[in-house]
C-alpha cells in the first residue's frame, strides 16, 4: 500500500469550525442533554455575576421558532464589556462571543470564582446556534450585536441610552448540529431550583411560552442551603436534626447541610461553584472522610460496647444531605462538569467538616445519640449482609455462574442485542415464552409482589429469594459486588397487568433498581411495556387499542361495528397475540424509563413506599383528584 499520509491530510480548525466539527467535545452530546446544556452555559455567566454580587435578578423566556426552541436570558448584572480590546481592534463581547478561552475568569479578580471556567461557553454556545443576539446594558447605553453559527453578521452598535446594567443573550440552537429541537423543561426548573436554594436572594423567573397557554415559574430562596434541605426532607422520617456547618479556608467557602432520616440509601447532593456534580469528586471524597472519622471518634469516647467496627457506608446509611463549596480554578472532569478533581480540596473539606461535625457532636449528646443508635444498627445489619451474602455465594444466587432455572434464557450473547422480559403471573410468563424470539428474548418470570425495599433492611434483601434469581438473572450483582458491565441484556422490559397490582408490581421493581441498580436505569436500560387494553373485532379483522382514545377511532372508524373484548390480564393472550401486541420490535409500545428528576423521584418513592403512613395518606389525598382510570 503507498504511503500517501503527508501534509495536505492534515487540516487545522479553529474557532466555531473545530466546536461545530466536534460539538461533543464542549458540550457532551447533540442530543437534549446537549441541546440543554448551551442555555446552561448562557445562564452560568449570570449567575457568576450573581455570586460575584452584581446580580439581582435572571429571566429567562423560551419560544419556538421552525420548531425549533429558543432562549432568552436577561440579568442585571455588569454587563458584558463592549470597549475595544488591545490587540483585536474588536470590542471585547465580540472576541468574548467568537473566541475559545477568552473571558474575565481566568485572573480571579473580575469574579472570585465562577462556574464557566474554561472560557468556552459562550463562543460555544454561538457557534451551535442559527443565530445569536447579544444586548448589553452599560455605561449609560444599550449596545447590540448578532452573530450566525459563531460568526459576527452585524458590527456593535449603540441603539440607545438607559439607566440600567445587564446583558440579554438570544439565541437558536442550530438543527444542522442537534438531533432535538426542544429544552427538557423537567431537568431546567431542577437546575433553577437548585441554584436559587445554593444563592439566598437570587431570584429567577423562567416564562415558558412555547405553547399557547404561556406560563411563568419563580425561584427564590431566603435562606439559602436550609430552605434547600427543607425541600429534600420533605415527606421523610426524621431521626435527627438537621446539621449546618459554614466554613472559609483560604478562599473556599464550604457549605454542609446533613441529616439522618429513616432510609437505608445515602441521598448526597454536591456542588461546585453552583455547578452540581452527579459524580461528586474531591469535596465529597473529603466530607465522607470527614463524617466516618468525626462519629467513629465520638463513638469511641462515648459508647461502652466492646467490638464495634465501624464502617464509611454505616455512616451514611439514611443521610440526606448537601454540600456546596465555592473556590476558586476548580478543576472539572471534562467540559460538561461532573466531577471535581482539585486534590487540596479534599483536606481543606475534611478538616473543616470532621472539626464542626465533632464539635456539634460533643455539644449536643441528645442528637449524637440518634446518629450513633443509627450508624450501630447500620453496622450491625451489614454484617448480617456479609454472612448472608456469603452463604448467597455458596448457593449460587447472586454472583454464582448458574443461571436460575426459573429464567428462559435467549441465545444471543452481546447484551447489546439482548432483551430479557420481566413477566407477572405463570400464565403470562408461559405465553410470553412460547411467543417470544429465542434468539435475543429471555423471560424472568415473578410470583407475585416483589420485596418493598423502601421498608427493608438490606439483611432482607439479600435473604430474599425472589430478588437473588432476579439479580443473578441479570448478571450485574448487587452492593459492593455490582458492575454495570456485567450485565447480560440492554433491554430490561416490565410486562405486568394493565391494572392497578400490574403497576403496583412495576412501582416495587422501579423502586428496587433506583435503590440498588440505579446506574441500570440511568444507562436507559429499563423499559415497561404497554400491552393492548381492548381487543376488537371487525368481522374476520381484529385490531388492538392502548387506551379508551384509540379504543374509540377504531370504532369510529368503522361506524361503531366491531367486538370489544377488554384485556383483564396478560394471561388472555395466547402467545401469538401477545408476541404481536407486545413483544415484536415492530408492532410493540415500550415506555422508557429515566430519571430526570432524582430528588423528585426519591421524594414520591419515600412517599409513597416508606414507612411514613400519615405523608402517603397527604399525598393520595391531594393526587385523587388526577385518577382518569382505576381498575376495581
């Protein structure tokens, strides 16, 4: 083969041409969490401003234009400079809007700290959109200049004069670059909600006019980290108090707000910089630290038992709990922020937390001792889980190499194509096996109602037998022995009864993989399928509806003749219907399962799976009126 790789194969981008070429690379993906993140890059530089105390108040409007979403967000903050820079003969917002790394946070003197660090997000955010409108409020004058895919198309201009200071960025993602053309919403007010408790006098205004009937949210919080715990509590069993612990070292501000309430889950939130971190990092390594090392130490001074052994996770058992530290150059794992990897953070967090923590241990024995009965009953039963996992090893259960017997496997061996059937009932369980593709379709069969983990302990949990053949099935194990990439089939798919045990048993699956496989769901690998409500039939014709909607334009459709047969379970199939309705690829209805809301999703599951009688008798109360269908 000729060597023909010289120089003329090489090709240099630069500015919007290397972003477009490449967006992945500034923004994660082209997909909605892409699509999202450009306006959470708009709305980073206000509430920079904010935390710098310039700012008062954000707005932020969304539109539609082309079927395609467009935003607006307005602060009173600064204003973005508009002077000429030295060296370009352009004013500084058009080099801020067309050039990577260049902005005000880089000297940690115009802002002390800040979220958007890299100096991208705005020359990003312009290069990914059709267009880009840019207004800014300063020096007594109002200022506009527009931009189209991360190229100035007009020259700054003065439209008039004003009393006021802001900026107002406009703009239209590009449906060149993104597969979507609409805001998550649901994961927007979340971010909103969030940044306003992480900054007490911040208001925020989100008007979504999208539709027809426009419609306005407000964010603001007065006090700040506690309001925020307030609303995580919600709904929960308290055991202690809610603890506070502010500190600053050396230009770090540390915020920690924690309490213990009856769980056996861990329900930390982090930020950085207002920037929340799913997958945590240095402040959070350093607050776990902190925690394990302040209440082991108490329990040695204070508690008189002989043979305690401590561990982190009894620590954390049924914590609830954020922590919000504001420094200066963090070090984020990739542009999209997930993690923070600054080293010194972890000590300074440590030394900060184990020093409150065991001081407000000493000074309050009364709630040390809820913590310390807690932790000790969380010792306790993990031991107990030791043992029971390890006679789970010798009988093969969860991380054995023998498959259940009950399991009807599928041939196909790369999980990527492989789906297995989590099926309700013996009937259903014996059609959907004999209907089913061999090849890539495996059925899980389930004797009825599945162990309610929200109220039990994880000694339960592993001594349940219906949950061992479930996991073992699976392949991923469970607590310390789980790994995601052990897992045999990307298609995990509910098939229950369209009734109200059928969606009780989904609830209870639902609940034990948040709790225990939650990364199975965050993969997007959790699906329920939607079997046919109504069967009707039309002379030799038989047609299927998923609602009483479709149910009556098939009627409709043939002038109210037909045969309506309603499905009171799957198990009035027979196997080839329900390959046809509900289990081939091409004709079937599945409902993906995700997670856009973790503290919302918790709250309901708390609520409605916990202990807490008197909050799930609330909840149902004020939810009956939203009943369309219920099956008695």
């Amino acid at each position: 083969m000729p060597d023909d790789y010289s120089a003329k194969d090489i090709m240099v981008l630069t500015g919007a041409q290397g972003i477009r070429k490449r967006p992945g690379m500034y923004i994660g993906s082209t997909g909605s969490a892409g699509f999202l993140h450009l306006l959470y890059e708009v709305i980073d530089n206000s509430i920079d401003e904010s935390i710098s105390g310039y700012c008062k108040n954000i707005t932020i409007k969304l539109t539609t234009e082309d079927n395609t979403d467009v935003a607006e967000v307005s602060d009173d903050g600064r204003g973005i400079p508009v002077d000429i820079m030295a060296g370009t003969n352009k004013p500084a917002l058009e080099v801020i809007m067309t050039s990577l790394h260049s902005g005000a946070k880089f000297n940690n003197k115009t802002y002390k700290v800040s979220g958007g660090l890299h100096g991208v997000g705005l020359t990003v955010v312009n290069a990914l959109s059709e267009y880009t409108q840019v207004t800014v409020k300063k020096n007594g004058k109002l200022y506009k200049e527009e931009f189209s895919r991360g190229l100035p198309i007009s020259s700054l201009e003065v439209l008039g004069d004003t009393t006021e200071t802001g900026t107002t960025i406009k703009f239209k993602p590009d449906k060149e670059i993104f597969s979507v053309g609409s805001f998550d919403v649901v994961s927007l007010i979340d971010r909103l909600r969030d940044v306003t408790y992480l900054n007490p006098g911040l208001k925020i205004t989100l008007t979504d006019a999208r539709d027809e009937k426009e419609t306005k949210t407000e964010f603001f919080s007065e006090k700040g980290i506690t309001d925020f715990m307030d609303y995580i509590r919600s709904g929960k069993e308290e055991i202690s108090k809610p603890i506070l612990i502010t500190k600053e070292v050396n230009d770090t501000k540390i915020s920690v707000s924690i309490q213990y309430i009856k769980s056996y889950s861990e329900e930390l939130l982090s930020f950085v910089n207002n920037i929340k971190t799913p997958e945590g990092g240095m402040h959070v390594s350093g607050f776990h630290s902190a925690l394990t090392r302040a209440i082991t130490s108490y329990v040695q001074k204070n508690v008189k038992k002989s043979n305690i052994n401590i561990e982190g996770e009894d620590t954390r058992e049924g914590l609830i709990g954020i922590i919000s530290i504001l420094m200066q150059n963090p070090e984020f794992e990739g542009q999209t922020k997930e993690k923070l990897g600054n080293t010194f953070v972890k000590q300074i967090v440590e030394n900060a937390v184990y020093t409150e923590l065991s001081y407000y241990l000493e000074e309050n024995p009364a709630e040390a001792a809820k913590i310390v009965e807690k932790v000790l009953k969380a010792s306790e039963a993990r031991e107990a889980a030791r043992r029971a996992r390890e006679l789970a090893r010798k009988k093969s259960l969860f991380e054995g190499s023998v498959l259940p017997g009950k399991l009807a496997d599928c041939t196909e061996n790369d999980p990527s194509k492989s789906e297995i059937f989590i099926v309700e009932g013996d009937s259903a369980a014996g059609s959907s096996k004999q209907g089913r593709d061999r090849m890539y379709q495996a059925i899980m069969p389930l004797r009825g109602k599945v162990l309610n983990v929200e109220k039990a302990s994880t000694e339960k949990i592993f001594n349940n037998a219906e949950l061992h053949t479930l996991v073992t099935a699976l392949g991923t194990g469970i607590k310390d022995s789980f790994n995601i990439e052990n897992l045999r089939y990307h298609k995990i798919i509910f098939l229950t009864d369209a009734d109200v045990d059928g969606s009780h048993i989904e609830t209870l699956l639902l609940t034990f993989f948040y709790r225990y496989l939650k990364e199975v769901i965050e993969r997007g690998y959790i699906y329920a399928a939607q079997p046919p409500l109504y069967k009707i039939t039309i002379g030799k014709e038989v047609k299927y509806a998923y609602n009483d909607e479709q149910m009556n334009q098939i009627l409709k459709e043939n002038n109210g003749k037909g045969l309506v047969n309603r499905y009171k379970g799957l198990g009035e199939m027979n196997p080839d219907q329900l390959w046809e309705t509900t289990m081939n690829p091409e004709n079937r209805v599945l409902k993906k399962i995700t997670i856009k809301d973790a503290e919302l999703a918790d709250s309901i599951f708390n609520t409605l799976m916990g202990a807490n009688v008197e909050d799930r008798r609330k909840f149902l109360e004020a939810h009956s009126t939203e009943v369309s269908f219920l099956d008695v």
